[in-house]
C-alpha cells in the first residue's frame, strides 16, 4: 500500500523513529530520514537497503534549527521533494525536576524539540502537501500530552503543545485533502528514559522494571495502520498504551 510513496521521518536514528523506518521500508516506502546522529541514519539506511532494497535519501538535521530545516526540505533533490507521509517523531524528555528546582536548559532544549522543531518542519512541507492536494502528517504525542505526573511539568506541556497543534492542523486543513492524525503512547523502551536521565542507564531501566512496555514496533505499526486507511478516513488520535499501564501514573509491576 505504501509502494514508492515518499516518508520523512525526524528522529529516525533511534526508537520509535528507526521503528517507523523499518516498518515503512518493509511495506515498500522510500524513506527521508534525519536526526542528529548522521552515522545511525546511514547505518539503517544501509540495512533497509539491504534487506528490503529501500531507496533512502539521509542528511543531518536539528529540528531546532529553523534555517536549517527549511533548507533541508527546499534543497532536496527533485525526485524526493513530493513527501506523501510526514512522520514528526523527533523528541525528547529531559530531567524529572519540580518545577521550582529544574534545570532551564532542560526547559529550552524540551520546548525547543518537541514543540518549536515539529512547527517547523511542519511548516516547511505541509505548502508542497497543499499544493499537490495530497499527504499525511503524523504526529507523535504522548499520553504525558493528556495528563500530568510529578516532574512531568515541562515536557508534559510540549505534549499538550503537540496535541494543540494536532488540532490547529485539522482545523486549517479541513477543506484540503491532507490528513493529520497523532498517536500519544504511554512507556515505550527506546533511549526515551536514558536521554530523559542524562545517560544515566540503571535510573532509565528502572521506569520498565516489572512490566512489559511497548516497543518502538508497536507504534510504528500504528503509524502504518493510520497512514493506509482510505482517504475519507481520518484516524485523530489513538492512544496506546502497555496493558500494565492505565495512565501516566497508574502502572501494575510484577515483583
Ligand atoms: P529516542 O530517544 O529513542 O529517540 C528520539 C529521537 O529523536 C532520536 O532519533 C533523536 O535523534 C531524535 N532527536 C532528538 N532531538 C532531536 C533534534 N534536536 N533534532 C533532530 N532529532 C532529534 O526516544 P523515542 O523513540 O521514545 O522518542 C520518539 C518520540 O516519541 C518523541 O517525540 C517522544 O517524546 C515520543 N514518546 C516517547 C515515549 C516513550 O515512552 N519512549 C512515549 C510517548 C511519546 P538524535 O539524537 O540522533 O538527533
Ligand atoms: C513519554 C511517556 O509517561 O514518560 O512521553 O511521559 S511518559
């Protein structure tokens, strides 16, 4: 269903992101990926090619970085410039501080990403999606964009950005043909919690001790599930979640 259409995934280089690359390349997409880490984008980019003959076009990018981001999209080459699906993955958590302790670098770097980076990458290729009256954005919330935890202040709050944004979208493009949809997990085991805790790993591990998570794989499948329903049908949200979790703080362990 997604043979030769076009995918742009930022973050692609870890997680959800790379998931969503795996998954797209084995239904037949080429893929646009970016992240910072330029060495894991070519290194999937080589193993896409390898095992499903994934053409994938790969540059360096920080969301944050406006000018950048708009020449990205307008410097790529002719034959990658139609995007059909747009997947706004890249983000991060930093730190889990009171509000009145934390760190104002986390807060910049939270804001910055989640928030200021998907606005502009949005914002860059959604008039070719216009003007070609077809595509997809897919957003990546997160159920921290419905509610709050202790510490969650911050980057709960660029979630709920997402998920304003998420609507702004629908609203501004409901006489176009473009679709918008955003899908808000719970935990997923990818370098979330390590990034979050400043590379500390055992603090990371400790979010998943005694439950299952999700995997990057299980969202990445619910991105294709949303991106291949026919094109009246717009899927809005869908949030999922671990099924030993029930909201951001309600969790069942195993001891
Ligand atoms: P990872 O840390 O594994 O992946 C994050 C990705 O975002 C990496 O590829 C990273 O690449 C990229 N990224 C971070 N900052 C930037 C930047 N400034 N410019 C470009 N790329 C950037 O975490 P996840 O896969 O879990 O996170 C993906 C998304 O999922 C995020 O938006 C996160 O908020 C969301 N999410 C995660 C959940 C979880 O529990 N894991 C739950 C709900 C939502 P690089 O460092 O190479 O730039
Ligand atoms: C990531 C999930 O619960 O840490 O968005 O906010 S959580």
């Amino acid at each position: 269903m997604l043979k030769d259409k076009i995918v742009f995934i930022t973050g692609a280089s870890s997680g959800i992101g790379e998931a969503c690359a795996k998954v797209m390349a084995r239904e037949g997409a080429k893929l646009i990926l970016c992240a910072r880490r330029i060495d894991k984008i070519n290194a999937l980019s080589k193993e896409l090619k390898k095992e499903f003959g994934t053409a994938s076009f790969c540059f360096a990018l920080d969301v944050r970085n406006q000018p950048d981001v708009a020449k990205a999209v307008e410097s790529l080459p002719a034959e990658w410039r139609a995007i059909d699906i747009l997947i706004n993955n890249a983000g991060l958590s930093r730190g889990l501080a009171k509000l009145h302790e934390a760190d104002l670098n986390d807060w910049e770097e939270m804001i910055d990403t989640n928030v200021k980076g998907l606005l502009y990458v949005s914002r860059a290729i959604l008039p070719g999606m216009v003007k070609r009256k077809s595509g997809h954005v897919v957003n990546i919330g997160s159920v921290a964009g419905h509610q709050l935890y202790p510490g969650g202040n911050v980057y709960c709050a660029t979630k709920h950005a997402v998920d304003a944004i998420t609507q702004g979208m629908q609203i501004d493009l409901v006489d176009t043909p473009i679709r918008v949809s955003t899908v808000d997990p719970g935990m997923v085991d990818t370098e979330f919690s390590t990034v979050r805790f400043h590379g500390d790993e055992e603090k990371a591990k400790t979010v998943y001790t005694g439950l299952t998570p999700l995997a990057g794989e299980d969202i990445a499948e619910t991105v294709l599930f949303c991106v291949t329903r026919p094109p009246h049908v717009n899927i809005h949200q869908v949030h999922i979640m671990p099924k030993a979790q029930a909201a951001a703080t309600i969790s069942h362990r195993k001891r």
